[in-house]
C-alpha cells in the first residue's frame, strides 16, 4: 500500500477539495483579545452618552431659565449637537456588539478546529503538521476484507471531517462579512474607498459606499412601506368584522321586531361602517400599490450592489418618460 502524494492546501483556501489534507490549527486573532476591543467600543460609546445627556439638557433650557436671542441659539445647535451625539453613540454600540459577536464566532471556530482533530484522531486517521492527511487512496488486488473494510471506514471518517471543516469554514467567512457589513453600517467605514471602485451609472461615477447607502435606505423604505399596507390591511379585516357583526345585530333586530327607531339606527350603523370599509380598501390598495414600487426599487438597488460587490458594474439608465402617440402616423413611425 502507498500513499496518494498531495500538495499540502490548506483547508480554509477557496481551492480545497476532497481528498486534500485538511488543515486543523487556529491562526487567527485570539477571540479574547476581539472581545476585549469590542467591550472598549462599548465603553466609549457609554462615555459618549454624557454628551449626550449635556446636549439634551442644554437644549432643554427653559425660557424662564435662559431667554433671548443668544439662548435660542444654543438651544437650536444644542439639539443638533444631542442628534449628532445621539448617532455617535448607537453607532458604537452597534459596532461594538458585532465585534463581540465576531469574537464568539472565533471562539467556536477555535474550539471546533480542536474538537475536528480530536475526532480524526480517534477515528485512527494521521494527523501530521496540524493537518488531517486522507487514506490511502487505493487498495491493492489481494486486500482482504477486512483491510477494505478498515479502509472504507478511514474513508468515511475522513468524509466526516471534511464536511466538519467546510462548515467552519464557512460559519467563521459569514461572520466576516457581517463584521464588514456591520462596520459600514455603524460606523460608514467602507473598505472598497481606498481602491476607488467605481460602478458606471448614467455615464456617471457611482461610489461603492453610494450604492451600499442607495441599497439600505430603498431596504428601509421597502420595509415602512410593507407595514404600511399591512396595518392597512388589517384595518379592512376589522372593519369587515364589524361590519358583519352589525349585519348581525340588524337582522336579529328585524326578527325580534324591534321599534323602527332602534332598526333605522342600527341601519344607519351599518351604511357608516359600510362606507368606512370602502374607503379602507381603497387606502389598502394604494398602499399595497406604493409597497411594491418600494420593493421593486429596492431590489434593484439590491442587484446594484451586489453586482458591484462582485466586481461585475451594472449599467443603470433612466427610463425616459413615455408620452402617448397623438395619431396613428405618430404610433407607426
């Protein structure tokens, strides 16, 4: 029997394959050591929460406190200064959250390595310069059974540990990319500005860090316009309810044979709530309507951006306004 002489790839490289030796040591930061930077951000932002205080204080000065000219002013840069700081504040604990969250996801990526090496060894496969080596990848012809067995078995073990190590792999990379996420989001750091990417758009120049800002506030603006036609829509539910149950009542009204006068109020009840169901779906409608222009418009800006994250720039025209033909010489040109 001989071994399958490979190149020694390490496992979290984009060029691993089944059958590579797969690489179990840690060399990343230490996770105790991202945490405690991620508590430090925290730290300031709660430092950053006195200004805050201060500003709001100031800008709450009363006019029997301080009147004139001179104290509306500090008022008025005392409240953009609280706004301002307010910002600040959430952005650093914001950053600071996902920099303990990256640290956790070290920390589990640290000890699976370890647990992936315990295991292979136990499962009798070679473990050699932190690396967990494949079997052998062929048997001879005169292998007994019990050999082909022992070797099916390495085989299935090293198959264990090999989708054991993708899965780290893969965890530990999308806590990357939230972390990146997370430090454009909180603290408008984007890395691409240094290269000066640059994605064409009406024969103009569209910063990256443009199209990650156009991205999230068309998300946002998506998502206040699903709720939106949401509440609206309940609103027609209940009133459909009401309405149904005011129905209800007038017929059990009319069988009683109730007075004229409580059968006509009850009528009138129902023609009020009636007309309030027919101008809430009308409100429902134009707001469903707004919702998916919103969506549309944030998908597109999502294609946007994850066309220029794959280096792959979007061209992105203007649909130019379309104007009715007057005539039929006009329609066929």
């Amino acid at each position: 029997m001989t071994k399958v002489l490979v190149d020694a790839i390490e496992t979290q490289q984009d060029g691993l394959q089944f059958g590579d030796p797969i690489g179990c040591s840690y060399h990343w930061l230490e996770p105790d050591k991202v945490d405690s930077y991620g508590d430090s951000v925290r730290r300031l932002a709660t430092k950053v929460e006195l200004a805050v205080d201060g500003f709001e204080r100031t800008a709450t000065l009363s006019e029997d406190v301080f009147a004139g000219e001179a104290a509306d002013t500090l008022r008025e840069r005392a409240g953009r200064r609280h706004e301002e700081s307010a910002t600040v504040r959430d952005n650093l604990r914001g950053l600071g959250r996902a920099i303990n969250a990256y640290s956790d996801v070290l920390r589990r990526h640290r000890e699976g390595l370890e647990q992936l090496r315990a295991f292979a060894t136990s499962k009798g496969l070679e473990v050699r310069d932190h690396r967990i080596w494949p079997p052998i990848e062929t048997l001879p012809g005169d292998a007994t059974q019990k050999q082909a067995d022992a070797w099916e078995a390495d085989w299935k073990a090293y198959q264990e540990c090999f989708d054991a190590k993708i899965e780290l792999r893969d965890a530990r990379r999308a806590s990357t990319r939230e972390l990146i996420k997370a430090l454009a989001d909180y603290a408008d750091v984007h890395p691409d500005k240094d290269k000066a990417k640059f994605v064409a758009a009406n024969a103009n120049q569209v910063q990256f860090g443009e199209l990650r800002r156009e991205a999230a506030e068309e998300a946002r603006e998506a998502v206040e316009a699903n709720d939106r036609a949401d509440a609206a829509h309940r609103t027609v539910d209940q009133l459909k309810r009401r309405e149904q149950n005011s129905l209800d009542q007038l017929e059990k009204m009319v069988i009683e044979e109730r007075s004229p006068e409580e059968i006509q109020a009850q009528a009138a009840k129902v023609q009020a709530l009636h007309k309030e169901l027919v101008d809430a779906r009308v409100e429902a409608h134009d707001a469903q309507q707004d919702a998916d222009r919103e969506q549309a418009q944030a998908n597109r800006a999502a294609r946007n951006l994850e066309a220029a994250e794959s280096g792959k720039p979007r061209l992105v025209v203007e649909r130019a306004d379309w104007q009715p033909a007057t005539n039929l010489r006009d329609r066929l040109g």
